[in-house]
C-alpha cells in the first residue's frame, strides 16, 4: 500500500471518528475516554474533541509512526514491562519526559488479558498425525516493513496442515485465539499469533525477523516458542521443527483421546476464578485494570 493512500485512509478514519464523537458530545451517549490499541488516529480525533482521557496500549516497538502520534494524542501510555527502548525510535523516552503524559507497564504479555491458561494435554486427538495450524501474512503493514519472510514449501510425512492467509474470511474471527487449541503445533509469520500459541502452551514456530520485548519475554519464560534463527536456511529449520513436534506427539502415545470440543470447555471464562496454576501466570489483567481506573478518575476532573 503506498503512502498516499495510507494517508487518505487515515484521514477518513480520523473524520468519521471526530464526526461520531461531536454528535455524541451534550447526549446521553457522550464518549468520556478513548482507548486506543495501537490505534493513535482515534486518539488524536478525541483531542481534538475535547476528550481529558485518551489512552494509547502498545506492544510492537517499531510502530514508530503510530508512536509519534501517541504522542501528540495521548494522556496515557501503557506498554509492557518487557518493552524494548533499542527498537522504539526514542518513543519511551520522550513519553516519560512530557509532563501532560503519564506512563504505565504491565506485566507479560497482550494475550495474558484476554486468554487463560490451559489444564490439559496439546495432543489433540488419537491420530498419530501432527495437526498443524498454519497462518501466513500479507506484509505491507507499517510496523512489519522487512519482517516478513516467506513460509517454504515444505513436504513432511505425518501431518495434517490446515492453512489460513491474512485477508482471508473468518466466520468468527474473535475465536481464532481459542482455535489454536484444536491444534498439536502452529506455523506462522504473526507476532500476535505465535504469542497466543505460546501463552497457551501450544508449540509455535515463529518465520519473521521481528523484534519485540514480548517475544524475549516468552522465551525467558519457557512457552513454546521457537524463532528461525537462519533466514538463510528457513526449510531446514521448520522440517527439524516438525519432526520434533512429531516426536513429541509420538512419546505421548499419538494422542490425549479427549476431543477438542471438550478440551475447548476446559479454557476458563474471564469471570471464573483463578485457580493456583492459573496464578502462576503474571497478573497482567489486573495490572490494565488499575490503568483503566485512572483513565475514569482523568476524565471526571
């Protein structure tokens, strides 16, 4: 996509945004705070709306260009603990020193607010065959400019592959996160994929050259992560990596015999209490609750 059209996109977005807020504004459905997740245009139209809170959530480090107009939007920034000042062009920094922005961490990872651990074993059926999720890119994004790496063609006895490209209709796309569960392995070029995988304990392999924080969070904190460490021997690596998820699957007897339906059941609701092992994982929801509590204290002053 080029830059003008980005551009043109950006301004449409902003003026359909500005436009709903005015008509809101002296309603009953007046629009106090904006939250934005890694969306700064919504932000900057609520600014200019006279909205008092407006907060910005990042995970990605060289989103550089929505950074810089957090900056000129936000009241509120809120970035992980493992968030990496070499890759953010400086954002950090000049966050902390502007007095009219207050910045916030949390702990873990995005996936840990929305998802929960899983209690069960990742084989997913009696078949002594790998399933594999596989889900590619399109590219062009700002953000993932140079990331991108091409899957490989790749031919591996003993697996069933499922593949799914960006772009592509989803009939319930906010269950994506949870469909990784019906699945032994995950193939993918996304950051935000490979994070839920590992958050919930389903080996992925990682094809990009992205950089995050996140990412050096879940491999420090033993998820099932693996990253391709040679772009020049991609098809190697993933081959070795298949032939141990097979032999993973393998030493377990080929499968759990639980369906995935069942297994699907076993993923807590938001509401349900947390259980010991679930306590183990950082308590990044709360951490985003304290944030969001401030925001609504901002915008009553």
């Amino acid at each position: 996509m080029g830059k003008l059209k980005r551009l043109t996109i950006a301004y449409k977005r902003y003026k359909m945004v500005r436009r709903e807020l005015q008509m809101r504004n002296g309603t009953s459905r007046q629009i106090m705070r904006i939250i934005g997740l890694g969306t700064p245009i919504e932000l900057y139209a609520a600014k200019r709306s006279r909205i008092k809170a407006r907060l910005y959530i990042s995970d990605v480090e060289p989103d550089h260009l929505s950074h810089k107009w957090a900056l000129k939007s936000a009241t509120d920034i809120l970035i992980p603990l493992s968030w990496r000042k070499d890759l953010d062009g400086g954002f950090s920094n000049r966050a902390e020193n502007r007095e009219k922005i207050e910045v916030h961490h949390f702990p873990g990872t995005k996936p840990h607010v929305y998802l929960r651990p899983i209690t069960f074993s990742t084989s997913t059926s009696e078949s002594s065959e790998v399933k594999i999720l596989m889900r590619s890119l399109l590219g062009g994004g700002i953000h993932d400019k140079g990331e991108v790496i091409a899957i490989p063609e790749f031919s591996v006895s003993g697996i069933e592959l499922k593949s799914h490209s960006e772009g592509e209709r989803l009939d319930k796309p906010w269950e994506l996160p949870n469909s990784i569960l019906n699945f032994d392995a995950v193939i993918t070029q996304s950051v935000s994929l490979a994070s839920e995988a590992a958050v919930l304990g389903v080996p992925v392999f990682l094809i990009s050259k992205a950089e995050r924080g996140v990412l050096n969070w879940l491999e420090e904190n033993g998820t099932p992560l693996s990253r391709l460490s040679n772009t020049a021997d991609c098809k190697t690596e993933l081959k070795a990596w298949i032939n141990r998820q097979k032999e993973l699957k393998n030493s377990k007897g080929g499968g759990s015999g639980e369906s995935s339906e069942s297994k699907a059941e076993t993923v807590e609701s938001m509401n349900t209490p947390l259980t010991s092992r679930q306590q183990e994982w950082p308590d990044t929801k709360a951490s985003w609750g304290v944030v969001f509590e401030l925001l609504s204290l901002k915008d009553s002053l």
